[in-house]
C-alpha cells in the first residue's frame, strides 16, 4: 500500500478529498485539494482532487442556475403586474424546486460513490467533468 507525504495511504486520502467535497464546502475541499496538487506526487491522487473540485463546480453551476429560473419569472411576473395583469409562476416553482432537490440528490450519492471508489483506489468516470480534466490536466 502506497503512503502519502501525510503517512497515510494514498487511498485514505482520496477518501477525505471526496469526503470534504461532500460534507465539508469549498473552504475544506480547496484546502486538501491544494495541498495533493502541491505535496503529492502520486497521479491517481491528484487526479481525484482535480475531480472533486470539479465535480463540485459543476454541481453547484447547475444548482444555482436552474434555482436562478424562479428569480427571472418573478422578475418578469412583475413587469407584467405592472400593466395591471396577474401572472403568477407557482407550477413552474416547484418544478424548478424538485429538479433542484433531484440535483442535490444525485450529488450527493455521486460523491459518496466516489468515496466508496477511492477506498480502492478507483475512479468514477464523470463524462462531463472527464473532458474538462483531459482538457486542462
């Protein structure tokens, strides 16, 4: 079993790096993620982090822009009230709601996937994140 720098194996660390992308934000992500890309040499290992802080990237792009959808067509709910019709969006709210929460849903059991993966020192190949790591790795 191959050890990091740390003096824990190589596997345990992928594990936290998923484990922080999944449990503990962006301040602890970019913190472990920093520290493989800066210390470790094994390229499985950076590879991971460079996956996690993407994977979280994209997740969270996609999140914010679909709950950015509610926002625009109350925007626009509003500028129709002012010509003195009602219009209201409450379908397509709770739409935008359950494709959000269906988002965060398939995150979350992504990332713990990939937390299962790295105890063997494997990876879940992620197509759209794959081709922005193959692109600019």
């Amino acid at each position: 079993m191959e050890k990091t720098k740390l003096g824990i194996s190589v596997e345990l660390l992928g594990v936290i790096v998923f484990a922080a992308a999944l449990f503990g934000g962006y301040f602890p992500l970019l913190l472990v993620a920093g520290y493989i890309l800066l210390r470790e040499e094994n390229e499985w290992l950076r590879k991971s982090a460079v996956q996690a802080v993407t994977t979280s990237i994209v997740f969270s792009f996609l999140i914010y822009t679909v709950g950015l959808i509610p926002d625009a067509l109350d925007w626009f709910g509003s500028l129709i009230n002012i010509f003195g019709t009602s219009f209201y969006f409450s379908v397509v709210n709770g739409i935008i709601n359950a494709v959000t929460s269906a988002l965060s849903i398939i995150r979350e059991v992504l990332f713990l996937l990939m937390i299962l993966k790295a105890f063997k020192q494997e990876s879940i190949q992620v197509p759209v994140v794959d081709k922005i790591i193959e692109k600019y790795m």
